[in-house]
C-alpha cells in the first residue's frame, strides 16, 4: 500500500475513532447536565460549553498538526 493509501486510512479510522466517543459522550450528556444542575445551573453549563468547544478543538488541533508534518519535506 502506497504511503499516500495509508495516511488515508488513519485519518479516516482516526476521525471516526473521534465521532464515536464524540457521539457517545453527546448521548449521555442531558443526562450528565440534569445530575450537575442539582450542584449547580452554572456547573452544567460549563460541562456542555467545555464537551462542544473539546468536539471543535480536536479536529483543529489535529489539522494543526496534519499541516504541520505536511509543511516538512
């Protein structure tokens, strides 16, 4: 397999690895903010606010860093 197949291949097993913990966190989540607002209101909004901005931040860092190692020869 070339070297161009492979760097596919991880990206795209790499992205769904991400969805899918990304999904499953999301489908416990009104859960998990139902058990905080008892804590706090406050609490459980800055739980949601922090798992959207991670969703987000992961994919930007981990284009960072693609561009990164394509940027060297």
């Amino acid at each position: 397999m070339s070297e161009r197949g492979t760097s596919n291949r991880s990206s795209a097993i790499a992205a769904a690895v991400i969805l899918g913990v990304t999904g499953v966190v999301f489908y416990y989540m009104p859960a998990m903010m139902m058990g905080l607002s008892e804590i706090s209101p406050w609490l459980s909004y800055a739980v949601g606010i922090f798992f959207v901005l991670a969703f987000f931040a992961v994919f930007w860092i981990r284009g960072k860093r693609q561009q990164n190692r394509s940027d060297k020869p």
